[in-house]
C-alpha cells in the first residue's frame, strides 16, 4: 500500500504475455475475462520482445512494483530460464518455463518459473475424452513438444513417436524424455502420415500451415482417423490438418483449448486466489475466445 495526499493508494498490479511476435495472442482476452469476473484490479498487456532484449527486459521488470505474472511463450520458454530466481516442478525437469510469477519474501521479491503447458494439454485431452494410456504421436520437436511429452507421461504413456522437420535438433524432446524415463521413436516428418493417421492421440506442436503437407498425405490415405488431434497452433483456424482429421472422423481440440486450460493455471498463480478460479471464472474464459462454457 502506497500513501498519498489523500489517504492510502492501491499499488497498482500487472501482468503480461511475452513473445515475438505477440499481436495475435489470445492470452489477453483470457486473463482479462478471469481477473474481470474475480474483482481483481490486475492490468495485463502483450509485451512483444526477442529473446535477445529478453534480459533487458527483464531487468526493468525487476525494477517495477506491483508484478504478478507473465506468461511466456515463443521463443522465449527455455531463455526464460536464465532470467527467474528459481524453477520449480516440471519446468525444472523439462528446462521449460512458461510462466513466471513474483513472490513477496521478507521485504523482497522472489520470481519463480513454473510451466503450466503441461496442465494445459493433460486438461484439454482430459476434456476431449482422452483415456488412459494412449498409443501417440507428437509432430514436432521443440519446447512445447517436451511439455507434450510430460503431458503423455501424466496420461500413462512410456513410448511416443515424434516426427520432426530436422532430426539433428531434438535436443528438447530427447532430454524431456530421459528426464521422464520415456522411450522415444523420433523420425522425419515425411514418414509421419500411417503412424500419425493410426495414433490414439496427435499433438501437433508445429508452427501455423507446417502440417499442410502432412495433412495432403492423410487425406490421399482415404483412411478413417480415430483418434484425437490436438493442434497447438490456433490462428489461422481450422488449420488443413484439423480439417483432414475432422472429415476422417476423428475429434479435433484446438489450441485454444489448451491456451485455455494453461492460462487457468497461471490466473490461480498471479491472482494468488487459486481456490477463487473455479467453474464460473473458467466459463467467463472459454466466452472471451468463443470456446464452448464447461466445469473442470
């Protein structure tokens, strides 16, 4: 509490999404509608920032009162690592931090890194009726596949099959993996198509129209596609792969779904109210993106 003039102020709370590029983040639309509906006055803004000025960046924050939170994502999850005070959980397993939060110490100030994709995927697989144990295939192979990977172990599975544009840089992936006591089958990207349209469950952790030549490869199988398909990427949407999945028969998630469902994660953490974000918080969230309202 800061004291004017007039009587004591209210310090004033912040939070932000940082990433290059940013503008067309939904994490905002999201963590507005959480902290609208709970009465908590925390302003949360996108922050567009390289991982080169990410140090500098950082060194003002640390400056700054009235920190809750950020929420990171690329290309800034691993070199978010060198800038908290602490990394707790399975974002110290991974060596993946997409949330940072900034805890009140004796007078000072700890930022902690954390990584909430993991609970996002686990919970949007969940929601899709995900069983236990599913035969999967993860396509691609940097940060946000390591986290698909605890995901896969949280759900029961040891073996996964990744498929990947560049074999030589599955550095994430193989290290998550070895962390988590699972056994990978990591294979080219052009060999993805039957191992893919037969899986349980696909994340596709692939940038935005990376999956369009996979996706012409299922469709030229005439095959069924059963399973489930969670594409991370959701803008532009529906993406050509989830189009293919979808007439296939199978259940698409999108992305959305697991930006929701992470970003749960990370309101319990900056709101400091973790037993507060309950069902009607969640449905507020899904109406700001145009996801269909649900309970956890």
């Amino acid at each position: 509490m800061v004291h004017g003039q007039r009587g004591p102020l209210r310090m004033s709370l912040r939070a932000a999404v940082l990433g290059h590029p940013i503008s067309h983040s939904k994490s905002p639309a999201l963590h507005h509608a959480a902290y609208t509906r709970l009465g908590i006055g925390i302003s949360y803004t996108a922050i567009d920032v390289t991982e080169e000025l990410l140090p500098s960046l950082m060194r003002q924050i640390r400056d700054q009162p009235g920190w809750r939170g950020l929420s990171v994502t690329m290309p800034l999850k691993t070199a978010m690592l060198n800038e908290v005070d602490e990394v707790r959980g399975v974002a110290r397993t991974l060596g993946v931090v997409n949330t940072v939060s900034f805890e009140d110490h004796d007078g000072g100030r700890k930022i902690v890194g954390s990584n909430t994709d993991v609970a996002g995927i686990v919970n949007a697989l969940r929601h899709a009726g995900t069983g236990t144990a599913p035969a999967a295939v993860i396509l691609g192979g940097g940060g946000t596949a390591a986290s698909a990977i605890a995901a896969l172990k949280e759900l029961g599975t040891d073996h996964v099959q990744v498929f990947v544009r560049d074999t030589s840089r599955t550095g994430e992936v193989r290290s998550a993996a070895a962390s988590l006591g699972m056994d990978l089958d990591i294979r080219r990207l052009a060999d993805a198509a039957h191992p893919t349209a037969a899986a349980d469950v696909v994340i596709s952790t692939l940038p935005p129209r990376a999956a369009d030549g996979l996706a012409s490869e299922i469709a030229e199988l005439k095959t069924a596609t059963p399973g489930v398909l969670l594409d991370v990427a959701y803008d532009p949407w529906p993406s050509l792969v989830a189009s293919v999945w979808q007439a296939g028969g199978g259940t698409v998630v999108p992305g959305l779904e697991m930006l929701l469902y992470q970003a749960v994660e990370q309101v319990r953490l900056f709101t400091r109210r973790g037993d507060d974000v309950n069902a009607a918080v969640i449905d507020v969230m899904c109406a700001s993106v145009g996801l269909p309202r649900r309970a956890l």
